[in-house]
C-alpha cells in the first residue's frame, strides 16, 4: 500500500506477537541458518493474500495455523516483500497465526543476522568457529530495515508486537538477547538451545540476539526498580571484559539519572551492553543488548587515549537515552527519525554533563557538534531536518548531521528558550502519553508547549520542516544595531527562491556586565531594529545557543576579538567559526579571520583551539596549490601555536584535569603539522625510544601526533613503522589511530601502497574510511587518492558496498575536501553512468562542498597572499 510519500505494508494485517527459532547453525562453509517463525496477526478484512519483508532468505512453507497453506509464495527483490497466496480467501480473525520456515545466512556484511571476525587475545572455547583465519561472533544490526534479512516479519516501525526468541548454539557458547535467559535445554551434537523471556511491545528494528565466547562484567544501579537493584552487564569476547569497567561503571549511573529526569523507570529487567568487532555505525541501541562498535564502549586506562574516554561516556549516554526515547515511544516513520537521534544526541550531551562537569562538554558540542551540522545545512543538496522517506532502505542516508547534529542543536536551542527543566517536564509527560506506541513531532510539540505555555509548534516547525539556517547580517548606527536574516549558504549565491523561510531566531544579546541596554528577545520578521545597545561591548547569540551564523561589521569583529576575554568559551567558539564560515561564502574574508584569530596566541582553553585548528586547516587546505599562501599560513600557524605548546610541554601530571591532556595532544599535533622543528625531533626521539622497548616514552593521549609526524617527516622507514604498528597493536583503539598517522605519506608510491592496504584483508570493512578521510585532509596527496579510487573502481566499490552506510559514508567523507571546479566536474563526470543507489545524496554534498571551496579559493587568493606579506608572514 502507497501513501502519499511512503511505501508501506498493506493495512489488512497486523502482527501481534512473532516466536521465533533459530537452529542448525552451520558455523563455517556458508554460514547457514534455519528458522521457524510463528506471528500471531489481527486480520481486519479477508483476504486472500498476505505481504511481508524478507531479504536474502528462503521461505520453504508458509501455513495458517489450523487453516490452509499457501499455494504460493512470491518475492520482489526490490520492494523487499514476500507475497503468500492462498486459494480461498483467509478469514476476519484477531489472533490467526502465520507459520513460516524459512533458512537464512549469517552474513559478513555488518546488517541483519551476522558474524564479526577478531582475533582472540586469549585462547578462545573449542567450538569458536574460524572465517579464513579469524575467529568469529555473532550478533544482529536491524536498524533501519535488516530486520528482515534474519527472519521474515511485519518490518516497520509502527508495527510494533511482542517477540519470543530461542536460539541453537555450541555448549560451550554464550547467547544474548533482549530480555533475561528464560531457559536452556540440550539439543543434539553438544549443543543446547537457549529461550529468552518475551519482550515488550516494540518495534522490529530494535530485536537483538548474538552469540559467541563471551564474557562480562557485571554491575547493580543504585536505585531500586521494582523494588530490586537492575543488572547491568558489558560483554566482550573472552580476554577483554576487563576493558568494559568504565562503560559500566557510566552505565549505571546514567539509567538512574534518565529514569529520574523522565520520570519513568527503565521498564526491561536488564541491560547487556555488547563489544562487536565488526560495525557499521558506532552503536545500536537494541532495548535491553545494546551493541557498539569496540572502540565505543572499551576503554583500558592504561593503552587508551584519553579521548576515547569522552567518546565511551557519551555513545554510552545515547544509546541509553534510546532506552526512552525511540524505544518505549518510537517515531512514527523514518521521515521523522530526528526525534529519536536529535533527542538522544542532546540528551547523551545532559548526561555527560551531569557526570563530568569539568570536560565542559557543551563547548566541545558547540566545536563538534554545531559546526558539523552547519556546514552540510550550509549546502543546497542539505535536506530539512524531517524530510520524506518511501521505504526502509532510502532511510540510510539520513542517519546523518542532520537528524543528528542540527536535530540535536535545534533541541539545545529550544530547550535553553524554554529552560531545561520545563523542557524535561515536557518530555516526561510526552513519554508517558506515548508510552509503548508511536508519535510525531507534533506530538511532542504538543507536550512541551502545554508545560511552557507557549505555541512550541509555531516558531519550531521552520527549523524541523524547512532546508537550512539562517545567517544574521550586523548594520551598526550610534547607539542601535540593524539585524537582517537571510538564508545562508556556503557557495554564496542565495537566490529569492533559496531565501523565503522565515526562521524564529533568539537573539541573545550579550553585553558588558555593567552596560544597560536591548533585553533577550527573538526576531520573528525579516528585519529589525534594537535600540539603547551599548556599543562599547555586545555580542548576539550569546553561548552559541541558535542555530545560526552571526555577520558583524569588519571592525566589530575585530573589536569583539580585542575583548575576547569577556567572552565565553562558546562565544569565541561561535565567533572564529562563523568568521571561518562567512569567508567560504563571501560575505567575510580570510583577512578578516586571520586577523582575528591572530590574537588567541594566549588561549588556554582546548575547545576555542580546536575550532582555531579546525578553521585553519581547512583554509590550508583549500589554498594548498598555492605555495606562496601554504608557507604564508605554516608561518601564520607556527607563530600562533608555538608559544601555547612550548609552554604546555609533552609530560602528564598526575591528576591532570583531562582537557588540559587533550589540549597538549592538540597543539603537539598542529605544531608537528606546521613544521615546529622541536616538537618534530622530540616525537621522533620519543618514538625510537618507544621502538626500542620504553613503552612509556609515547604516552597513549600523544600516539597520533607522534605516529603522524613520524609518517610524515620519515619516508617510507616512517611508513612501515606505523604500518607495523597497525599490525601489531594490542590497544583497543590502536589501530584507529595507525590509519589516521598513516594518512600523513607525502608521495604517490605510498599512497598507493597504503591504499592497496586498507583494500586488503588486514583492514575491516568498518575501517575503510578512516585512512582515506586522512589522506583526503593531506593537500600533498589527495589528488592520488581520488586517482586511486577511479582506476580500481570495481575493486574499491565491490569492497565498500557490502553495506550501504560505508559505501556512502567512504564517498562524502573522502571527495569533499577538494577545492577545483575541474576535480568537481570530474567526479560529476566519473558517477554519471554508475548506479549509485544508496550514495546519491552524499554525491550531491560533495559537489555543492568542492564547488563552494573552489569559489573561495579563486575569490579570496590574492588577498590572503597579500594580508600574509603585508603582516610579515610571508
């Protein structure tokens, strides 16, 4: 049945309840599977036919209970829809009973049922099965629509029933699902069959099992759910559970924080939080088995760089977050899958907060998150926050900064309009109205505009429903200021069509503390004035809380960076990366960035440098052809960060506060990376040392600077240490981390040998991205990474696409930091006669991104030469 802009399952049929059993595992070969499954249905009118989802299964019969068998079983491969006929009609009844059997694979391509490869750290049970020469777990993905690919079944997520699991495994295994184990029973040839509790109602997407050599550590919350503490596990294949005790030590105090500020206690008996080896996004937030890629839920205080540490603590957080909102009140449909990424984004953000008040984390949203979103919402081929989706498998590509990041910034803006708490008494109202079925965002516009009494609706739905954000233009007269908004757009060019959204813009007006004047206010119209603004300090969007880009006049700008310090760290943030922003598009210059970012040479905080060094880089990047500017800006670079990094110094003190760690690795890097000569021969003494045996001598938070420099100032012996390295780390996020250095190679025959790498069998699938997004920010090389991706094309595309997510996201991440209208052509050129299903819209990013830069680039070239020459840097 087709509705207006959505594709979707006929109406007449409902399930209710689904049993289902998983046995005779082949465990090895083809890695076959076959299954039973029982779905209980409301049929509301006769029929004679019934469609469900199923992918890359075999359905071998199909019957009513106590009624007829198909007399035919039909499948359209591109509708994913399994059709069974039955010769007279199957009557009106509200608990008939489908049984299907049906065998399946447990594939390698990180979506449905099936199997990671790893390499055991520890000698692994007898019954571990091999895939070439690594051993295998297994576990299941089903969001968005892979459900189906593991059994067939009613898979959207409006059809929302109870499920029974049971599943067929070796002895000697362990077996996970959502619920508690209900029972084990022996089966035959050593093995037993493991049944687990039935579910709640919920959607078919977030359904979990996995099995393998596990092992756990375990822990209590501190708050009584019916009258009990809740159990909480983190498993890991056998030898790496210890690695889980910072995750779980979060976990508990998270689930307690969220059923206190909801309102409602988590509803399930448990939570298992589970390390995949092998994962195609970073985690799954599965209602009760949770699964996350290694990296984002293993930590080892002793191998781990810090920032994996922040990283745990708030994929952690989200998925948690989940646990509410997406779980027990699930979107509607996937046009509106922001309401469960944006929320849980924002509120992982609360909770680390709450639990670490000295990582600052809302500046580092401000740097991370904020930014992100705004530069995809900056561009044409961006796309509304709620945006139409036909069926399950257009969905994929907008798990992206849009349902996440803007979702989650809109969220923040919102949430700081009406204050935190009244906006967590909204949403504790909305969850328990919705509670097990599923709601709009005009549902949850409806509970927060009854807990502030304002029309909530009324000035969000231009944020949800329309393409991108606004840009404030800055007019100044004595003792007023003109502000205007306008669509703003990374290319420039706005056009009347792009610019008839009018967006509701808190203004924030900041000024000096002793300075009277304009009160907190929103501009709801096209332009306006504020009267009595002291003008001897003021600044709009006061902590960055809208979601917008700020254009003051040229001497404004300058006169804000003169009085920085009476700014906050989100505020500095806000203002070098809108200045960064606008000089893309042409209503700023770099002349006015560099001038203003030239006088942070004193700045001790690691969020304001990361924006510094994020700002920078790109405008390196963008005019690296020209070796003039290049030196000019190392130059520039050297002269802002040198001071800021010889005074940080390379050792940790104990108990040192963990921003000013990751502060020392930001600089040591920049520095590295603009030709510091001291900190180059220091990394590189440090790393002979490390080589020769003094592990202690590379601390874990300095291994990518240090294997950066190494790669990049070492030729090839540099090469083949990190690429040794690689292959030889025990640390959790090691191998991350080689990639990335690894980027850093300076000439065409590394390039190729490194990509001939990360397409070999040493580098997992899930990884693919990571060395190339490095080589793609390494101006020296890129044009051989795209090179290389255009000759072996088939090669490098039969590898990516086993799996939607990385094929798109290994295109949009690696093609879009180029800065040529020529290379822009070319990639248009090189797609145009290829299927590109799946990556269509992340082709369209990259186009709208190269085409912006190469306009900046041929804009402002000269001036920058000239700024650089005129203030001695070049």
């Amino acid at each position: 049945m087709a509705s207006k802009d959505r594709d979707v399952l006929p109406e007449t049929v409902k399930p209710v309840h689904y049993a289902v059993e998983l046995f005779d595992l082949e465990l090895g070969g083809a890695f076959s599977y076959q299954g039973t499954v029982k779905i209980e249905v409301n049929i509301k009118n006769a029929v004679e036919e019934i469609m469900l989802n199923t992918h890359q299964l075999d359905i071998s019969s199909a019957e009513i209970v106590g009624g007829k068998s198909a007399s035919k079983i039909s499948y359209d491969e591109k509708s994913q829809r399994t059709t069974l006929a039955f010769e007279e009609a199957v009557e009106v009844s509200p608990n008939a009973v489908i049984h299907l059997k049906f065998s399946g694979t447990m594939n390698n391509s990180m979506a449905g049922f099936y199997r990671s490869k790893y390499k055991p750290t520890i000698t692994p049970a007898k019954s571990v099965p091999m895939d070439g020469d690594s051993h295998c777990m297994f576990s299941t993905q089903f969001e968005s629509g892979d459900a189906r690919r593991a059994f067939p079944c009613f898979d959207e997520p409006n059809l929302k029933a109870t499920f029974d699991v049971s599943i067929e495994i070796p002895e000697d295994l362990i077996a996970l699902s959502n619920m508690p184990e209900k029972e084990v029973n022996p089966s035959k040839n050593g093995r037993k069959v493991v049944t687990f509790e039935r579910t709640p109602v919920m959607s078919t997407y977030l359904l979990a099992w996995a099995f393998g050599d596990f092992e756990y550590v375990e822990d209590f919350t501190q708050r009584k759910y019916n009258g009990k503490s809740l159990q909480l596990r983190v498993s890991t294949t056998r030898g790496l559970k210890e690695q889980g005790r910072f995750a779980l030590d979060n976990c508990h105090q998270v689930v307690d924080y969220f059923s206190q500020i909801f309102k409602i206690d988590y509803p399930l008996p448990k939570i298992d939080l589970l390390a995949v080896h092998e994962f195609s996004h970073g985690a799954m937030e599965n209602w009760g088995l949770i699964t996350y890629r290694t990296t984002a839920v293993l930590f080892d205080e002793e191998q781990s760089d810090a920032k994996y540490k922040n990283r745990v603590a708030y994929i952690v957080a989200h998925e948690l977050a989940h646990q509410w909102f997406g779980n027990l009140v699930t979107m509607d449909w996937w046009n509106e899958l922001w309401l469960n990424e944006g929320f849980a984004t924002w509120v992982g953000w609360l909770a680390v907060n709450h639990l670490y008040p000295d990582h600052e984390v809302w500046s580092q949203f401000v740097t991370e998150a904020v930014q992100t979103a705004q530069n995809l919402d900056s561009l044409r081929a961006s796309h509304p926050i709620e945006v139409p989706v036909k069926d399950a498998m257009e969905v994929e590509q907008i798990f992206d900064a849009i349902s996440y990041l803007k979702g989650s910034s809109v969220i923040r803006m919102l949430s700081g309009h009406l204050g935190v708490e009244t906006f967590l008494e909204g949403v504790a109202a909305y969850l328990k109205l919705h509670k097990y079925g599923n709601a709009t965002t005009n549902d949850l516009w409806a509970a927060l505009s009854k807990a502030s009494g304002k029309n909530v609706n009324e000035f969000m739905d231009p944020w949800i429903r329309k393409i991108g954000y606004p840009v404030l233009t800055i007019a100044e007269e004595p003792g007023q200021i003109g502000v205007r908004q306008s669509r703003f757009l990374s290319t420039g060019e706005v056009k009347p069509k792009d610019d008839e959204t009018l967006w509701w813009i808190p203004l924030g007006l900041k000024t000096d503390p002793k300075a009277t004047g304009a009160a907190t206010s929103a501009l709801t119209i096209k332009e306006d004035t504020l009267h009595n603004v002291d003008e001897t300090f003021y600044k709009l969007n006061s902590d960055q809380i809208g979601f917008y880009r700020t254009n003051y006049p040229p001497a404004r700008l300058e006169k804000l960076g003169a009085d920085r310090q009476k700014l906050s760290v989100e505020d500095k943030i806000g203002l070098v990366a809108d200045a960064a922003a606008l000089a893309v598009a042409g209503q700023g210059t770099t002349p006015g960035l560099l001038a203003l970012v030239e006088k942070f040479n004193d700045e001790a905080n690691k969020a304001v440098w990361s924006q510094i060094a994020a700002s920078l880089g790109n405008i390196r990047s963008i005019f690296a052809d020209n070796e003039a500017v290049t030196a000019g800006l190392k130059s520039f670079t050297l002269r802002l960060v040198a001071p800021a990094t010889e005074k940080i110094g390379w050792e940790f003190a104990p108990n040192e506060n963990y921003l000013t760690g990751q502060l020392r690795a930001l600089l040591l890097s920049t520095a590295g990376n603009a030709g510091h000569e001291k900190t180059i021969s220091e990394a590189q003494r440090r790393f002979k040392a490390y080589q020769s045996g003094d592990r202690k001598a590379v601390h874990p938070s300095l291994r990518l600077a240090i294997f950066s420099i190494v790669v990049r100032e070492g030729g090839k012996s540099g090469y083949r240490a990190i690429r040794d390295e690689y292959m030889s780390t025990t640390s959790i996020d090691g191998k991350e981390t080689c990639l990335i250095a690894l980027g850093n190679v300076q000439s065409t025959s590394l390039v190729n040998d490194f990509l001939d790498f990360q397409f070999s069998d040493k580098v997992a699938i899930q990884d693919l991205h990571t060395g190339s997004v490095s080589l793609a920010a390494n101006s020296k090389v890129r044009n051989d990474l795209w090179k290389y991706v255009k000759e072996y094309w088939s090669a490098v595309h039969k590898k990516l696409s086993v799996n939607s997510v990385v094929t798109d996201r290994y295109l949009k991440m690696t093609l879009s930091k180029f800065a040529s209208h020529e290379v822009e052509q070319d990639i248009a050129a090189f797609f145009k006669d290829k299927d590109t299903k799946g990556f269509d819209r992340g082709l369209s990013q990259v186009s709208d991104t190269v085409s912006a830069n190469a306009s900046y680039k041929q804009r402002d070239e000269l001036q920058v030469q000239e700024w650089l020459k005129a203030h001695g840097y070049a």
